[in-house]
C-alpha cells in the first residue's frame, strides 16, 4: 500500500479562529473524572460546519470532523454550569437527575446525546512548550518562558481546542448562522 503523504488534507488541530461551530455528538459516556473521581458525562464531538477556515495568515484549513472534547463534571459547584449546559443542548428534562450509581445512567447518558447536533463558540490557542515557571513568574502568576530551539524560535506543540460549557449556544435550529 502506498499513502501520499504529501497530498494528504490537513484535519487535525487547526489555528482554529474565534467564532461558532456546528458539532455533532460522536461518543458521549458517563463515568468517573480521573482527577477528582467526581461523575463526568463526556462527550466527543466533532466539527460539522464550517468544512474550512481561512486564518489570518491567509491558510485555508479543512475542520470538517476536527475532535472537540467537552467534560461536565457533576458536582454541587458545577451544577448550575452543567443545567444550564443541558437547558440549551435539550437534554435536561432527560438528565435533570443523575443517579450516579445506577447502572443505567450510562445508558441514559448514551441515548440523551445520540445524534445531537448543536451550536457552540469555539477557539485555538497555540500550545506552546514552557519551563517550569521562576519564583517571580509564579508571584506575578505567569507562565513559565518558552523552551526555544536550536533558531531561537519557540517550541510548539501545536493548538489547544478551547471548548468551555459556558460557550455551548443550543441547537442549531435556534441558533442563526
């Protein structure tokens, strides 16, 4: 078999602009947060529309199917995050009670999201390779500097999809485009 490489599109992690995405659901599953090991609902959702992005650098990038990830973690603080999050997905009358140890929740979580379709305000920031932050850093709460390479450029490691809970806007049949 032979792969071409060199002609191949580009459809993972974009210098993705500000603005809003169409997302369908691919996964959503139910199960314990590896931080904290509160209840998590997680859904893996990939971009729909736009197909393309131009960015300011004048590079078209292919997104269709670009993976986004959106973790609710389910706990008293986050609570009114999370209900306001399934209001606008419409998925609360189904999901107002989680009973987290039922051994049908996971199910419940699996059909409350299948073949959901909404709308969202999603971004990229460059993920950049740092050091460990100096003692003055971490007073004025800053990040550590950039790791530069053998050119004096900073090492990069590509883009961090920003996909907040506070940003999802609805179904897309109430949200204009």
């Amino acid at each position: 078999m032979i792969l071409d490489i060199a002609n191949a599109q580009y459809t993972g992690e974009a210098p993705l602009p500000y603005g809003l995405y169409r997302l369908h659901v691919k996964q959503a599953s139910f199960g314990p947060s590896k931080s904290s090991g509160s209840p998590m609902i997680t859904l893996v959702c990939e971009v729909i529309s736009p197909e393309e992005i131009l960015t300011p650098e004048e590079k078209t990038y292919r997104i269709a199917g670009l993976e986004v990830i959106y973790y609710f973690v389910i706990t008293e603080s986050q609570s009114g995050k999370v209900r306001k999050a399934f209001e606008k997905l419409g998925v609360l009358s189904v999901l107002g009670r989680i009973d987290t140890d039922s051994p049908e929740t996971p199910i419940a979580v699996a059909q409350a999201f299948d073949k959901l379709t909404f709308s969202a305000i999603l971004f990229a920031v460059e993920d950049v390779k740092r050091l460990l932050p100096t003692l003055a850093q971490r007073a004025a709460r800053q990040p550590g500097s950039p790791i530069l390479d053998d050119d004096g450029k900073p090492v990069k490691l590509g883009w961090d999809i920003k996909a907040n809970m506070d940003d999802i806007l609805g179904k897309p049949e109430f949200v204009q485009f």
